[in-house]
C-alpha cells in the first residue's frame, strides 16, 4: 500500500555513508567504537551506577567485544547508532552516547548517554549530547530526539535541561529495573519548533 509521506530520511542514507566521528569542544571526540574499547567497557561497567540504569552488568572482556561488534552493527542495519566518547588526545574512553530506536520515517531516536566516573562533573556529557543532536539534526536528516530517564535520575535529568531538551511529562511505571518499576521523565528535542503543521 503507498505511503502518503516521504520518509525523513531515507532508508540506506546512513548505511551508505561512513560512520562520521563528531568533535565536542576542543578535547573530545564521539567516535565509532572500536574492539580495542572492550577493556575499558568492562571496567566502566563495574561502576554502581551504570550497572544501576543501564540494567547490566559485563562480566568479561569477550562479552563486551560482542556490545560493540551489536554497537557496531547498528550503523549499517540503520537501527541503532553508537559513538565511543573519547579524549581527543589520549584516546581514553570518557563514555558512550547512542541514538537507539532509529525510526527513519520519522526522523526520530531517543539519546543514551553514560560516562565513565573520572570523567563526570565536568559538562562533558550535556556538550556531547549537544553536539550528537546537531550532526543528528543538520547532517543525518533527524526532526526529533527523545530522552527519557528514571524520575530518580536526578544527574540524567539535569544533562537533558542543559542539553536544551523540553520535558513532555512522566510516564508512570515506563520500565523496569533491578529494583522495579520506574515512572520515565520524558523529554525531547525538535530540529525546527513544533506545531508548525496545522492540521488539514
Ligand atoms: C548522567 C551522567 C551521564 C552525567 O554525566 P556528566 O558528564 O557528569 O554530565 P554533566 O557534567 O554534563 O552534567 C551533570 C549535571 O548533573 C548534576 N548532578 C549530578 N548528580 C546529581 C544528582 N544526584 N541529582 C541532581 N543533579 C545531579 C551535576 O551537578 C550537573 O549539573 P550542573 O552542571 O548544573 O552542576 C553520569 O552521571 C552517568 O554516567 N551516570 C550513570 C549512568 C546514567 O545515569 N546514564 C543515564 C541513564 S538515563
């Protein structure tokens, strides 16, 4: 049956292109992830609270190898796009930021972040979340970018607002953790302001 919309962006853009690296500020870098990051994975993942919302732990090297080569995958499957955050200078991993729940037709994904505790504090992830939404926006073709975060998460709010993100409302018991079900603080980021189509 033939849509009656052209799809933001369409499918095999991305695949079709190379997975670009992003510069945030001057000293770091999103960058596609590399096998050579799964030592550093696994010993960001040892941290309580990356285990906390991000629901799992890595208990070996090899288990993380296979996060990144499913991380690495997304690009080309156009689903899910991953970027190591890393130092410009030392290549050290600072985080990951991720565009998960790619919808093409949409142009629409939702924003993932965790940074590696030595590197918290210091706006390192809001820059990158930042700079991620404007290549998402100007050079990817995206119209919208969600985020959503545990009603408890006050640091994951706070990246959101100084990211320029709106709050939409709570979703009650929106997912679930080790400790249960958590109400999800949604917010979201529009590339041009909404409500500019009227309805016909
Ligand atoms: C959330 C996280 C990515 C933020 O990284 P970061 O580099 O420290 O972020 P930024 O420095 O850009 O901003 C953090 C803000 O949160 C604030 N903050 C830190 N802990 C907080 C808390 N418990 N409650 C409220 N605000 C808090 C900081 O003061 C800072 O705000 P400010 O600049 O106004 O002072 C990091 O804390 C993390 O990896 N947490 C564990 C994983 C996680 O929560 N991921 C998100 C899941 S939705």
């Amino acid at each position: 049956m033939p849509s009656l919309v052209s799809p933001a962006i369409a499918a095999g853009s991305l695949r079709r292109s190379s997975h670009p690296s992003v510069p945030v500020g001057t000293d770091a870098l999103l960058r596609p992830w590399q096998p050579s990051d799964a030592d550093a994975v696994v010993k960001a993942f040892t941290d309580p609270d990356i285990q906390r919302w991000h629901v799992r732990r890595a208990d070996s090297v090899d288990e993380a190898q296979q996060w990144i080569t499913s991380w690495r995958a997304g690009w080309d499957e156009e689903t899910q796009l991953n970027w190591a955050l890393v130092d410009r200078n030392t290549d050290s991993l600072m985080g990951r930021v991720s565009l998960k729940g790619v919808d093409l037709h949409d142009g629409s994904a939702g924003v993932a972040y965790w940074m590696v505790p030595a590197w918290r504090g210091r706006g390192l992830c809001s820059q990158a979340v930042i700079a991620l939404c404007q290549w998402a926006f100007n050079e990817a073709g995206f119209h919208r970018i969600g985020l959503a975060h545990s009603v408890f998460n006050g640091a994951s709010c706070r990246v959101a607002v100084k990211a320029g993100f709106h709050a939409e409302g709570i979703r009650k018991g929106a997912a679930l953790h080790a400790d249960g079900w958590h109400d999800m603080h949604q917010h979201a980021l529009l590339a041009a302001p909404a409500g500019t189509t009227q309805p016909v």
